[in-house]
C-alpha cells in the first residue's frame, strides 16, 4: 500500500490544512508546465501528488485508508487510481479549487489536461449528480463509449474491457452484478449527531467488515457509496451502497 503521507511529507496526524498546503507546494514544484524538458518526470510526481491528495484530503477515503493500514476493515488496495481521480475530480468543489489554484498561477488544469495527465489520454465526461437527490447523491466521471452495456456481463464481455484495459489502459466502470447494496438503520439521535458504524458484507465467500462515516444530519433514504469495496469478477471491482434508514 502506497504511504500516501510520505508522498506529501506530512505525518498521520497532519490536520486537514497542513495536508492541503504541503499538496499546494508540491503541485506546484511538480506541475508538467512549471518542468519544461523534465515533463514525464513531473507528470509521474505531479500524478501520485494528486493521488495522494485526493485520499487524505478526503475524510472518508482517509479514514479508509488509515483503517487498512492497520488491518482493519479489508485492504485499500481495492481503490484503484483511476477510482481515485475520478471521483475527486468528479466533486465540483475540488476539481473548481484546484482549477482556479492553477489557473491563477498560469498552470494547465483543464479537462484536456486532465484526461491526458490522469486518463492516459482518453477524454473523460463529467456528470454530477444533484445532491437533493436522495436517489443518487453521487458524483461520477465516465469515459465516453465506454459503458460496461456496449459489452455486456458474459465471457466476451470480459474479454472485450480486459483487451480495453490492456491497450488503452482503461478500467471501464463495474458492471451492475458486482455492486452490494445494503441498509443501516439508525435511530433519529444517531441521525442528527453522526457516528461510524460499521457494517459486515459478504464478497463472494467471504465476509468483510466495513467503517461508514455517517455525517450529521443524514435524511433517511440518502445512500452513501463506499467505492471499490464491492465483489470482484478478477477484472473489475464494484462498489458497496449503504442506504440509510432513520426511524
């Protein structure tokens, strides 16, 4: 597992600001722009930056991450990097910070930046979800032409997004049979102050325990994903949904 604190050069007790000024400092060093004639170099520095950020400036992907590294709740291995970036990038807030961080430095950080620094080149299409929905409170970037129903589910489907994988070094979004959905009932006290709980799901044979970071005043019905902890078929990892049930 990568240390992503290592990476930004602070410690595991770093607070939420000194990460996002030791990631400041570095993205700048390290932007492709700023390193004329060293540009491979940079872009592979200013992309594990980036990785790194993306997870410890997130509480709930931190606590994750903090979580495995002690053996608890399954590996963080299962958030693979393209996951990563999109969704942090897919967050209109962060991806409109980083955009106006860079832009008033006269750095690159549009979309055409992004699919060729973070998606090997392939354009990507962003989509935001509404966050009045409780329906589907999530963010999502998609790669176009690339949905998992073009090949379906069966062995030629496999074939079709390994071979994808492989020469274009996509990984096409899960198909819908590898995702869990579950529930966690919560009474109304536990709703209104937040709290983590966790929950234990069942991949496969066997069965995994899972921390959810449930926020201050969740409605019932809002569904939370924790992204790459669903099943595995070997070349795709689906993600879990929790819905929450205040009574």
């Amino acid at each position: 597992m990568k240390d992503y604190y290592q990476i930004l050069g602070v410690s595991e007790n770093a607070t939420p600001e000194e990460i996002k000024n030791a990631f400041r400092k570095l993205a700048f060093q390290y932007h492709p722009d700023k390193n004329i004639g060293h540009e491979t170099e940079a872009e592979a520095k200013f992309k594990e930056i980036n990785e790194a950020y993306a997870v410890l400036g997130d509480i709930d992907k931190r606590r994750q991450y903090d979580l495995s590294g002690k053996g608890a709740y399954g590996s963080f291995n299962a958030f693979n990097q393209s996951d990563i970036f999109r969704d942090s990038f897919a967050n209109q807030a962060t991806f409109s910070d980083l955009a106006a961080m860079f832009r008033q430095a006269g750095l690159r950080f549009d979309e055409d930046f992004l699919s060729n620094i973070f998606f090997n080149g392939q354009r990507v299409v962003f989509q935001t979800y509404s966050p009045n929905n409780t329906n589907s409170p999530l963010n999502d970037i998609t790669i176009k032409q690339s949905a998992p129903a073009l090949f379906g589910t069966g062995i030629g489907g496999k074939l079709a997004r390994f071979l994808i994988k492989k020469v274009f070094g996509i990984k096409l979004a899960a198909a819908k049979n590898l995702d869990i959905y579950c529930e966690i009932r919560l009474k109304i006290k536990e709703a209104t102050n937040g709290l983590e709980k966790e929950i234990t799901v069942k991949r496969g044979k066997q069965k995994k325990k899972l921390a959810v970071i449930i926020p201050a005043g969740i409605k019932s019905g809002t569904r939370i994903r924790l992204n790459g902890m669903g099943n595995s078929d070997g070349e795709q990892t689906g993600d879990v949904y929790v819905t929450v049930r205040v009574f």
